[in-house]
C-alpha cells in the first residue's frame, strides 16, 4: 500500500514537473533567435560606434580648418584694410 502511495507521489511529481517544463522547451527557439538578433543589432551598434568616432575625429580636423581659414582671411582683411 505505502509502495502505491510513493510511486503515485513520484508520478505526480513528474507530472507536474513535466507541465512546468514544457512552456519553457516551446519557447526556445523563438529565445534563440531573439538572442542572434540581439548579436547582430549589437554588431551594428558596434560599427555604427567606429563610423560615429570617425566622423567626430574628421569634424575636429575639419574645424581646425576653418579656424586656420578664419584666421588668414582675418588677416587679408586686415592687409586690405577693412
């Protein structure tokens, strides 16, 4: 009798287990491409942080430019004058 009561314990136990489990396996493959767009949109932020760096670096250099640009025409300027 008490044999019965332990294997029918260890069946529900299963049971149950086996119900909580399941909704978690049924959601695995849409975790996993979930995550591989994660990656790739991570990539893209990652390229779009170089890109981003590069063009901050050529806007300083262009900015010295205009600063050296500033500075002559300031200078012919004052040779004709003005």
């Amino acid at each position: 009798m008490v044999t019965w009561i332990v294997v029918a314990v260890v069946l529900f136990a299963l049971v149950v287990l086996a119900l909580a489990v399941r909704p978690v396996v049924a959601r695995l493959p849409r975790l996993r491409r979930a995550a591989v767009a994660l990656q790739r949109r991570q990539a893209e932020a990652e390229a779009l942080q170089v890109n981003a760096e590069a063009l901050q670096e050529r806007a300083e250099a262009l900015q010295g430019q205009v600063t050296v640009t500033q500075q002559r025409l300031a200078v012919i300027k004052a040779k004709r004058g003005h």
